[in-house]
C-alpha cells in the first residue's frame, strides 16, 4: 500500500468517524449548551477553552510520544459510547448520554493517536467530563440539611466575631444590627455550596494537576471539592451578614449580589486547596519523598425577631 493511498484511506475514514460522531451527538451538545445557561453549571463554557490550554501545555510531552493509531481499541471504545449515547436518549437518561460524549472522544483519540498518546492527554480527557451539566433534582434533594448546616455554622462565627446571630432553620436572625432594625435573612439553596460544587471541583482538579505532589496526594486534594465548597460558601454568607450587621439589610444583599460576592467562594477555595497542597509539598520535602513523575510535576510534564422592634422582611441571600 502506497503512502497516497494509506493516507486517502485514513483522511476517508477519519472523515466518516468525525460526521458519525457529530451526527449522534449534536442533541447532546445541545443540551449541553442549554444546561450551560443554568447558574450551577456557568463554568461548562469554559471546559473546552481549558482542556485547549491542557493540550497546548502537555505540547512537549506528546512530541515526545509516538503516534501509533490503535483502531482496535478506538472502534471498540467508540462503539460502546455510541450504544450508552443512543440508549439514553432512547430512555431519556441525558447524563448518561453526555457522559459518553467524553468516552466517544477518548475512543476517536485510541482510534488516531494511539494508547501512548491518549495516555499523555488522560487528564485533558477526564477534565472534559466537567462539560456534563449536574441534574438539578439531585442538587435539590441534598440542598436542604447543607442550609442548615451553613446557617448554624455563621451563628457560631458571627457569635466569635461578637455579633448575635440567631440561625432557626435556614433562616438567620440578626436582633441587634448597628442600624438599629432587626434584619432577618435566609440561605437560600445557592449557598449551600452545591451550587458551586462542580465548579470548586473543577478548580481543585486543575490546582492539583499542577501540584509537584504525589498521585495520591492530587486525588486528595481534589476530593477537597465538597467541603471546600461548603467553606467558601459559609465564609460569603457570614461576609453578608456582617455587611448587613454594620451598613443595613440593603447594603448585606448589594454585597451578595455584587462580582466580589459572587468571587470570594472561589478565592476561599482557591487560597484552600494552595495552602494544603504547600504544606503537603513541605511535608513532603521535609521526609526527603521526592513526587512521582505525573503529569504536571515538571515543566515537560505540564500535562422570629421580637415584635416590639422595627423589622425588615426576610430576605433570601
């Protein structure tokens, strides 16, 4: 077989494989598209922008790799997410149908880069999941004990930061604010943290990925996503609430719908999974335990309120 004739051959199937797999999958991106609009799921228009840079910054590494196409296996992984594709659209499943997207892509990289190359880009791969939207039921069911739980933890700060704080439920009662009214406000299901999980998760992977730490240590600190969500999302409540305590009702709900509201979880987050993964990689010097060779750990590898006082309505923050 000539050189022409294998890559005409190649450039045919590789055209069938791509309009195929865009043929099956346009509802699904649809709906991811759709989903991306919801506010907890806002951060899937960045995941294809970000798994770029990934590629981009794992660019020597797959230089380094051969090129060896494994159809075997491409086909055999590309056909097992066409059938969960087409089976959850014909069952109404979308998660599972937006998950074989990620599978189906992993099987195009088997079928043309081969398993040495898909296995440079397993973590630009993995990251694509994030692209899936989170089910509003299952964020509802949860919801509620993490409101809770959210407010009873600002009444124990604002009660060490010599404010009075009364949390009933997930409503948080503040009886004696500088303004002279009493102030009631609710922690409504965004500031639970789950609204915000995926994206912290999301956060804690790419920190992770770049911490000069062992495997072990980058799946701990991304499985920090939950309560690190939960503690930023505390920290933005009890900021709203001293805010409302000092300046008014109107100023604490100016604050939580402001760009600095909405960014401090995040920064919370940020500053969280930084810090646990310095002192790891302290720890760590310390023992002289150098890290494993993983992507990412060199430079090459960058793979009520009393009626007899003035009251506000309840406000839902």
């Amino acid at each position: 077989m000539t050189t022409k004739t294998w890559t005409t051959e190649k450039m045919l199937v590789a055209a069938a494989l791509l309009l195929l797999f865009a043929a099956v999958y346009a509802r699904t991106l649809a709906l991811f598209v759709a989903g991306w609009h919801d506010e907890e799921n806002m951060h899937g228009w960045l995941v294809a922008p970000l798994t770029a840079v990934l590629v981009w910054m794992n660019w020597p590494r797959l230089q380094r790799t051969p090129v060896r196409g494994n159809p075997a296996a491409g086909l055999t992984v590309l056909g097992l997410a066409l059938l969960v594709e087409v089976a959850g659209v014909w069952l109404g499943l979308n998660r599972s149908a937006g998950y074989s997207f990620v599978f189906a892509v992993v099987g195009l990289c088997l079928y043309f880069l081969g398993t040495a190359q898909t296995r440079a880009l397993a973590f630009p791969l993995a990251f694509l999941l994030f692209m899936v939207p989170t089910p509003g039921g299952v964020i509802d069911q949860i919801s509620a004990p993490l409101q809770r739980l959210s407010a009873n933890a600002v009444q124990v700060i604002s009660g060490l930061a010599g404010v009075t704080v009364r949390a009933e439920g997930v409503n948080l009662y503040l009886p004696g604010s500088v303004s002279g009214k009493d102030i009631t406000l609710q922690v409504a299901e965004g500031c639970s943290g789950l609204h915000s999980l995926t994206a912290m998760a999301m956060l804690a992977a790419i920190l992770a990925y770049f911490m000069a730490v062992p495997t072990r240590w980058k799946w701990a600190l991304f499985a920090l996503a939950l309560p690190v969500a939960m503690i930023g999302n505390i920290v933005r409540i009890f900021a709203v609430v001293m805010v409302a305590h000092l300046h008014g009702q109107t100023a604490g709900i100016a604050f939580h719908d402001s760009a600095w509201g909405k960014l401090l979880p995040f920064v919370v987050a940020f500053l969280i999974v930084m810090g646990c993964g310095w002192l790891i990689e302290r720890r760590l010097a310390c023992n002289d335990d150098s890290p494993d060779d993983t992507p990412g750990n060199t430079p090459d590898d960058v793979s009520a309120p009393d009626s007899s006082r003035e009251s506000s309505p309840a406000v839902t923050i």
